[in-house]
C-alpha cells in the first residue's frame, strides 16, 4: 500500500503588495497541499517567472504594474505549456470577467473573499474545472452566454459570411456536441462536418472548437441554439 501523500501543487503568487503577497503564502503553505515557489511584484516579472518556475497555478492580480493582470494573461495564452491562471481582483467589471476567460484564465475570485473560497477556486481549476466569485463553472461557454450581452439586445449580422449550415454546427459545438453528435443530429459525414468547422475556423479566425464557442456568444452569431 502506497501510503505516499501526494505532491503538493506549485504556485506562484502575482500581486505588487509585499504584505498581501507574505500572507497569502504563508496562508497557502499551512494547508500542506500547496506550496508557494515563487513570487512576482509585476506582470512583467510575472510572466518571466512562470516560464522559468512552470507553476502549476499563478495568482495573478488584475491591477500590477508595467503590465496589467489582463496583458499578462494575453502573454502567457501564447505558451504552450499554460499556467492555470486564477485572477485575485478588489473588484472586476463584468466585461472584464468575460476577456479574462476568454485570454485563458480559469478562475476570478475577489480579495475581499473568504479564505476558504480562494483555497476552493485552487482545488477547482486543479481538477479541470472553472470558477467564478463563489462558485465552480463547469460548463464555461454555457456560463459566458449569461454574461455577455443576448444576440436579441442588438440586431443580428452575419458579417462573416457564414451559410446556413455553418451557422447550424456553430450552434452544435455551442450546445457541447462532439462531431460524431453533430454529425448524427444533422445526417451527415464526420468528415462533412470536419470540412464544416475547417471553413467556419477560417472566416472567423480561430484554431479550436472552444474558441469558436466562445466567439460566437461574444459575437453574438446569428445561430439558433440547440437545446
């Protein structure tokens, strides 16, 4: 028998006050499941440090200085081994919560929240799942749709030339459906429908099906969803 404790995980702690960032570590450490490795004053020295460190989760705050908690964000998208980034915030407009999520970021929690609500956000997106405020996300596209303003609010426009049937696999990879799903709901090929997403990842500019979800409820496609 294996009696072993597991790992504890590595996480570095983003933040320009000196006080705030002692305590959260010493905070951290005495649980024993996580362990601080490192510690940034700035965005700039933030996104060094995390491709140096390869923390496992960076607390990163929203306001730092040289780069602000979003530009770092946008930095790291760009790697290929990501942080999972929890961003630690006094307050956080909506739309901001919105481009925070969409540049990657997989929780935002208030400062101002209770401690175990933090220590939970870590466990959370460890396990693969999002949070927001208080609570897991686990359907993050689905999420999005309740923040972002509803296509009805503002006349619909199909600025990206999508036909019909495009709009209608938008609709699906929305809705969660794998292409076997997709492929089934409309009666046609998986290839027909890997040809689909190819042409609509060209007009609109992404690489992913996540991605694609997420543009297209920020955009507000004209699609009807798939319930």
């Amino acid at each position: 028998m294996d009696n072993r404790r597991p790992q504890p995980v590595r996480i570095l702690i983003a933040d320009d006050h000196p006080i705030f960032r002692d305590g959260l570590k010493r905070l951290l450490e005495s649980e024993g499941e996580f362990k601080v490795i490192g510690e940034a004053c700035d965005g700039v020295e933030a996104v060094t440090m995390a491709r140096q460190l390869i923390p496992e989760v960076m607390l990163l705050d929203l306001a730092m200085p040289r780069r602000q908690g979003l530009d770092t964000l946008r930095e790291l998208s760009s790697d290929a081994r990501s942080v999972r980034v929890i961003l630690l915030t006094a307050a956080a407009e909506k739309e901001q919560i919105v481009e925070a999520l969409q540049l990657g970021a997989r929780g935002v929690v208030l400062k101002d929240s209770a401690t175990q609500i933090l220590l939970k956000s870590i466990r959370a997106v460890m396990n693969g799942e999002y949070w927001v405020g208080r609570e897991s996300v686990s359907n993050l596209v689905q999420y999005l749709r309740t923040l972002v303003t509803p296509a009805s609010a503002f006349p619909q426009r199909n600025k990206y030339r999508l036909t019909p049937r495009e709009l209608e696999i938008i609709a699906a990879v929305v809705a969660g459906f794998a292409n076997k799903e997709i492929a089934q709901y409309f009666k046609i090929s998986e290839d027909t429908v890997k040809h689909h997403l190819s042409n609509i990842f060209d007009k609109v500019g992404v690489s992913s099906r996540l991605e694609l979800a997420l543009f297209a409820v920020n955009q507000s496609l004209p699609f009807k969803p798939i319930t």
